[in-house]
C-alpha cells in the first residue's frame, strides 16, 4: 500500500459554512510528493483543480531545511503547489461537506465543513404602518458616532414614504456603543434593534441583517450608519425601480461636519451599471445608495465565504445584474459621508492609475512587479473566480446567454489568450475616454500573465536566478486591487503589526487564553519557543482553555512536526492539551471579549492590544523574553519594539535579572514606578536543556580538550555577538592559550562548514541537532563561550555550565561577574570586548583542569524542567496577572 500523501492547506478549511443554494470554497496548498493527476474531492465527487505541480521552493527548503534546494538532492515537494475553486452544490444545515483531493496514487481528506444556517427573518412590529409598499430598512452598525447616527435615524424618520422598518444589527460595539443605538432608537417602535453576539466584520454583518428582513417587506434597503438621507430617498428609489432587480442613487460626498466634498460620487468615473463584466472586475452599485426587490435575497443569501475581501454591495449587485437588470437614479438621494473608517472612500473608488503611474511601475524592480503579478492573482483573480462560481451555482441557468458568456470570457483568461487579449483591450479603452472601471482589466491581465509565466517556466528543479514560485501571500483577505506599499521594506514592516481579523467567537463559559507567537518554524525552536510552548502547557494542565495563535506566515512544515515538537522537554502529549490556530492563514480569528491574550515578542504586543481594543478584553499579559530594541539598529524596529512596552498590560518576566533591568530603568509596567511594576508583574526562569551531570572520573579521563562556541552568524541573533567571539578566539589561539584544544560552534541554523582562524586553528560549525543530541554534545566539551549583549543571561551559557564547562559569557548593567556566578561557579562574566574575553578565555583553559569544581559548577541554580520553572506559584501569579477568574 502507498504511503498516504502528505499535503498542507496554505488555508485552512473554514469549520462551518452557510451554503443555501450553492456556494464555493478556494482550496491552496501543497502536496510534497510528485503526481500525475490532482483533483478536488466534494462529498466524494472529483472537480478540476485550477493548477497542481505548481513550483514552491518554500515547500522544499521547509521539507529539507537540511539541503541546499539548487543542490542534486531530491526535488520532491518543489513541484507541489495546488489551488482551485470547490463548487458546493445545495446543502441544508446540519449537512457536513467533505473535501479532499484525489490523486493517482490515492485519496487524501482536507477536511469537513458543517453546513449552517443563517438566522431567520424578525417578527414585523405592530406598530409599522403606512401607505405604499412596506421596505425593509437594514442598518449594520459598530461602534457608532453617536452624532451621525442619530442624524441618520432621524433623516430616516423624516421619509415622505412612511411605510417601513428598520433592523438594526449591532456588530458586538463597546457597551457604550450599543447605549449610542439604544439612545437614537429611543422608544420608536418601528426599530427593531439586535446583536450579533460578537464581532462579524461589516460584510458578515451585513449578511446578518439582510437575513433578518421582516419577510412581510416586499423591498429591502440598506444604509450606513454615518450618513444622512433625503427626505425623498425611499420614494424615488421605489419609483425608480420599475421592473429591475435593484435600483441604486447618486451620492453628494460630505465630511462628518457636512461641508460638501463633491457634488456626485461619479465625478471621474463613469457609472455604467449594464454590463456584468464591467460590474464583476470594478463595482459601481454603492450599498447604501441601493434598494432591492426581497426576491433577490433568496439568490443573494448567504453570502460568499469571506475567504476574500468582498464586498455586501458588490455581491448584491452581481446577482441583480445576474438576474436581469439595475436600475439607477441619476441624481444624489443621500450625503455620503467620507472619513478614515470608510470601508472603501469615494477618493479609493475613483482613483484612475495615470500613465506617469504606470511608467513608474515599469521602472519598478522587475522582481517586485512579479510579486504583485502573483499578489492580484490569488487576491483578485481567484476572489472573482469564486463570485462567478457561486453566481453560476445560484442563477446559472436563469442568466440571459449573453451575461453567461461575458462570464465564461473572464473565467477563460486563465488559459485561452483570445480571451485575455480582451481583457486586456477593454483595459486600453480605460485610457481614451472617462474611465468605468478605473482600468482594473490591466491589473488582472498582469495577474493572468503571470499565471501563463508560472505554467510557461515552471521546471523540476529550482534555478537560482529565473524563477517563478506560486506561494500565496501571507493572507488573501486584502482589499481589491490594493497593491500594497511598493518598497518590500515597507510592506515587511506593515505585514508585521497588521492586526489579526477577529470574528465572533463561541462564549463556553471558560475564557480562552490565547498566546500570540510568531510562527512554527522547526529549524528556529529554539529556548524562548520552548518556553511559550510550556507556558501553554501548564496553564492547560490547570484546566485553563488556551490557544495558540500564530502571527506569521508558518512556513511549510513537514510530516510529523507535531511529533517533533512534542520530542522537546515538557512538551509530551501537547497537541492533545493546546489548540493550535494559523492566524494569518486560517481567516478571521474566533475571539470574544471574555478571551485573554498573551504576547511573546514586540509585534505580538502590538497585536495583542489591538486585539484587547478591539473587543474589550482585560489587559495583555507580555511574556517578556528580552529587551527586544537592543535586538535592532536603532530605526524602525527598534522604535516599534520600545513602543510595544507603553501598551497597557501586565508583564512576565523570563528571569529576575531582566525585571530588575526593566525596574532599574522605569521601562513597561514600571514605567509607574517600581511598586506599581512589582504588583503588574512577576518573574520565572526558563527551564535549561537536561544534561546528565559529568563525573570527576570522567572529565579527568580525557585526552583531548575541546571548547564549545555558541557561533551564531545569522543577523538575527547579532546579540549573540558571533564576530566578537570569533576574534577572542582568534586572539586566544594567536597567543597560544588555545594549544592542543579543538574548537567547536554551535547554535547556527546553516550547514556545517569550518572556519579558519587564520592561526592554525579552525572553527568547526556543527548543523543543529535535536535537544537530546545538543545536551550529549554539552558533555563532550570542557570550556564554553556563549555571549549575550543584551539584560537576559541567556539559557546556554547556564547549560554548559551544567555539564561541567567554564564557560565564558558576557557581562550587562546588572548581569555582573557576581550575578552570574551566583548560578554556577563554572559560569565567568566578562566585559564584551576582546581583551576582557580572552583574559576570561585564558582563565577558563586553566580552571578547566580542577574537574572537581567543574562537577561542583554542574549544580546549577537553575530549573532543568518545566514543572519547577512553571511551578505553581508563578502560575497562580500569571492567572491574576491574566485576571482569570480563580
């Protein structure tokens, strides 16, 4: 039997979905083993995939981080990637669906999604009345002004049409927020005002709102919370329906102070609402300028999955034009009103690239082009790939030929080039005239041609130069069109404190902790992951519900990492204990205001009060590991980690030297002072790697002595201060107090290489191994090195000297000779320059012949597992500073 395939979803499968009448899912991710054949599997019945074998060198490099990928070694998981679009046929809820893939050399699951329902239509009050048909009015509200919404309700009373209701769905606001709603409702019967249990995001909610229509209403409209109506507004839309699907208005565009900005919101655009092409890449139907006929809710309902960016009115006017026609009044009915918090603002809707813009993008970095190519693709091209299929699934048969076929020309761009010839003509025609869909065809014909380059040059291995890969970007819920900063600089730094996509959350009773790390990256777990992971841990074993949450891209990670993890000391069983979410890939993040947070390093901090602002939670917990701006130049970063710190939170500090650091200085929690940082804070110790302890008999029996380095050359751990050891050794070596001794480094996550001294002497740099390897390798040497330039004492001068090393490390503020001796003898504490270094250097060779203080040394003062590092003491402390209930 053939071993079963080993694929990862880049995103993961969503755990419930509304499906209706048919709804569709964008399936990406990666198959490590090389097929021939690769199909969708729903409820068991294959479906064309977009593409498979598609090139992703992350997959390889995360599969064989051991390898060189230009290398001879094996190509497997290079040509894996995959993507395409399952078609959901109908489904009721309480259905499950399955989807998986089919191959050549067997089945795989992905997963199973249940079906639900979306609520049903309110009960009408008794005291709507009126002449006219009765409209439902579908207001989606969150954190409301309270200024503009009372304005707004009051624009709504004062209809000349009175025949209405108006439902209220409040997107889990601040109690204060929903005291703004309750106080402009008032006691006006005809509002009928309800929550949604959490945050759903404005498309959802919307989605949620239109669901709750009275189904005695035969018009449906929608409004916004911060704009202001005409009194003839309702009126003229129903006048202006006739027998279309929808009928939309013109806006006058304001500030929130009502000075007006513009006097239509077409006045670069043109408003062309008949062709479905044009609607499907560039919308024109604006959501609170529109009313529509009950009837399209039943093709409408429920929305796409929001997998993407989507938009409530774009969908909405997709499926009216699908089912015949948009009418349209030409003249404004309402006051748009722009600000920051506009979802999409009038300058965005009608900003047309000008030709200086894209001879500027021509002279971009051809590289960074690419990368936008593949960017709007994913982002943009599969998003409409996926309205057109839900479209095709709800009002297919139903559409006139020729609306089917403009669809069938979009979907066929991906491989016929007639059809993206097209394309790209109706993209030309944006630059003789007013424009209509601000050129949007240019930018999906760029996304299309690099789906034509991906295919034309994908090969079985690598090149190190011409390369195209298909690795979607980090989250595919951008909005459409959005190119991002063009500087790669600046987008890292965006990327990193983009703040996670909340959504409402289950409320079980006990609130979830959620600690927030970077990523799971198996070459780079090191100690401080080791730590958060046992941190988790421990608080499970309490009974505490904790999560996981990643902030990061993860990285391709390969069959079995569970197990890897849970090899690590404390970690057994882990994944039976903790949930695990991928933040950035796996869509909005189920979270209420009950839930805690704990942050882990300077971004996760951002992160973490955006999260406790948004939903109101109590104070971050900040697992502080470090002094993190020492870790950067000063700059940006740097500036943004020493922010992180002015957030309000509590503060668990990995050892007493790094509180009293933050003490000493008045940083973070004690920025109050150091009675206040005392209470809002408390310290641990990070458990060391085990090492047997070495015995006298042992050390003395050896014939060739050998210094252990913590070499590690990557920028990242610039900290570690690996050029500076590099020259004490060296200098050490040139002064013969190195004669006869083998010289050894360790911690880098390269290959193993040497590196010549230039005295005789090399550096051999060991590959990285396993913690019980590393803890073996401890005990094989007699003198350490391992330097630290920051406040913590770090992990791994404390290990060498539990197995017996004199080991040298370097001194900082409060981390004196005498702190450091304070937890082993063995360990020596040295100013960071060179002469101070290889004086210690020279010491430590000497001292290394007394084995039987090395073995006295070995009694570190220090925890060797998780259980006394995490005792319960510093648990009680972290579920105060936590305020979980007790």
């Amino acid at each position: 039997m053939a071993a079963p395939l080993h694929v990862q979803l880049d995103t993961p499968l969503p755990p419930s979905l509304a499906v209706g009448a048919g709804t569709a899912l964008f399936v990406a991710g990666w198959c490590a083993e090389r097929v021939e054949t690769l199909a969708l599997l729903v409820d068991g019945e294959p479906q064309p995939l977009t593409a498979h074998g598609m090139p992703r060198l992350d997959v390889l490099r995360g599969l064989r981080p051991e390898e060189d990928p230009y290398g001879a070694g094996s190509p497997d998981g290079y040509r894996s990637g995959f993507w395409g679009t399952a078609a959901i046929g109908p489904r009721a809820p309480g259905d499950v669906v399955t989807i998986g893939l089919r191959s050549d050399r067997g089945d795989v699951g992905l997963g199973a999604v249940d079906v639900v329902a979306l609520p049903g239509p309110v009960a009408l009050p008794a005291a709507v009345d009126g002449d006219g048909p009765l409209v439902a009015i579908c207001i989606a509200t969150y954190e409301p002004p309270a200024e503009l919404l009372r304005r707004q309700l009051d624009s709504i009373r004062a209809q000349t049409h009175g025949h209405w209701v108006c439902v209220i769905s409040d997107d889990g606001s601040s109690a204060e927020g929903r005291a703004v709603v309750r106080d402009a409702v008032g006691d006006d019967p005809r509002f009928v005002v309800t929550d949604s249990g959490g945050r759903l995001g404005f498309y959802r909610n919307f989605e949620r709102v239109l669901a709750l229509a009275p189904a005695e209403a035969p018009f449906v409209a929608l409004a916004d919370q911060d704009d202001e109506w005409h009194p003839d507004k309702l009126e003229a839309l129903l006048s202006g329906i006739g027998d279309a699907e929808l009928v939309y208005s013109d806006a006058r565009v304001v500030t929130p102070e009502g000075a007006v900005l513009a006097e239509t919101y077409w006045e670069r655009r043109r408003n062309n609402h008949a062709d479905l092409l044009s609607l499907l890449v560039a919308n024109a139907v604006t959501g609170a300028a529109s009313l529509l006929r009950r009837e399209l809710l039943a093709d409408a309902l429920p929305f796409p999955p929001g997998q993407f960016a989507h938009f409530h009115d774009h969908w909405l006017g997709l499926v009216a034009l699908a089912r015949g026609d948009v009418a349209y009044v030409d003249r404004p009915l309402y006051d748009y009103v722009q600000h920051g918090e506009a979802s999409l603002g009038h300058a965005a809707a009608n900003r047309m690239p000008s030709l200086r813009d894209r001879f500027g993008a021509v002279r971009r970095d051809p590289r960074e082009r690419v990368r936008q190519w593949r960017m709007h693709y994913f982002v943009d091209v599969c998003r409409l790939v996926q309205v057109v299929t839900v479209l095709r699934l709800r009002v297919g048969e139903r559409m006139a030929p020729p609306k089917r076929r403009a669809l069938a020309r979009f979907t066929t761009a991906e491989t016929s080039l007639p059809a993206l010839g097209r394309l790209w003509l109706r993209g030309a025609r944006e630059l003789t005239g007013r424009p209509e869909t601000l050129g949007a065809e240019w930018m999906l014909g760029y996304a299309f041609m690099w789906r034509r380059l991906l295919r034309a040059t994908a090969r079985d291995r690598p090149a190190r130069r011409v390369r195209l890969d298909a690795v979607p970007p980090p989250t595919l819920h951008q909005p459409p069109g959005r190119g991002g900063p063009t500087l790669p600089e600046l987008r890292v730094v965006e990327e990193k404190i983009l703040p996670l996509r909340l959504t409402a959350g289950d409320q079980p009773g006990a609130p979830r902790v959620n600690l927030l790390v970077p990523t799971i990256d198996l070459a780079h777990f090191f100690g401080g992951y080791i730590g958060k992971f046992n941190l988790a841990r421990r608080l499970a074993e309490r009974g505490v519900r904790v999560r996981i949450v990643t902030v990061d891209p993860v990285p391709p990670l390969p069959a079995g990492w569970q197990r890897t993890i849970e090899a690590y000391d404390g970690l057994e069983g882990f994944f039976d204990r903790v949930e695990v979410t991928f933040g950035r890939e796996s869509g909005p993040v189920e979270a209420s205001a009950d839930d805690r947070w704990i942050a882990s390093t300077w971004w996760t901090a951002h992160l973490a009060d955006a999260a406790v602002r948004e939903l109101r939670s109590a104070p971050f917990l900040y697992l502080v590991q470090e002094y993190e701006p020492f870790t950067f130049p000063m700059g940006t970063w740097a500036a943004l980690a020493e922010a992180s710190y002015r957030f309000e939170h509590r503060a668990l500090f990995s050892t007493e030297l790094l509180r009293d650091f933050f003490r000493r200085r008045g940083l973070g929690v004690f920025a109050a002072g150091a009675d206040a940082g005392d209470t809002a804070s408390a310290a641990f110790r990070n458990a060391i790697t085990p090492v047997r302890p070495p015995t006298a008999t042992e050390l003395a029996a050896r014939t060739q002595r050998r210094l252990l380095f913590y070499a590690r050359p990557e920028a990242h751990a610039a900290r570690n201060l690996f050029e500076l050891g590099t020259l004490a050794l060296r200098e050490a070596s040139r002064r013969g107090l190195l004669r006869g001794w083998a010289l050894r480094g360790v911690g880098t996550t390269a290959l193993g290489r040497r590196l010549d001294l230039g005295t005789g002497k090399t550096l051999e740099l060991l590959p990285r191994s396993g913690q019980a390897a590393y803890g073996e390798l401890l005990r094989e040497h007699d003198v350490g090195l391992a330097l630290m330039h920051t406040p913590h004492p770090s992990l791994v001068p404390i290990e060498m000297a539990s197995a017996g090393m004199v080991t040298v490390t370097s001194a900082f503020e409060n981390k004196t000779p005498a702190a450091m001796a304070a937890i082993s003898a063995n360990l020596r504490a040295a100013e960071p320059a060179i002469e101070p270094l290889v004086a210690a250097l020279g010491g430590a060779v000497a001292a290394a012949a007394d084995v039987q203080a090395r073995v006295a040394g070995s009694a570190v003062d220090w925890p060797r597992d998780w259980a006394a590092a995490f005792d319960d003491a510093v648990l009680d402390r972290v579920e105060t500073l936590l305020s979980l209930p007790g």
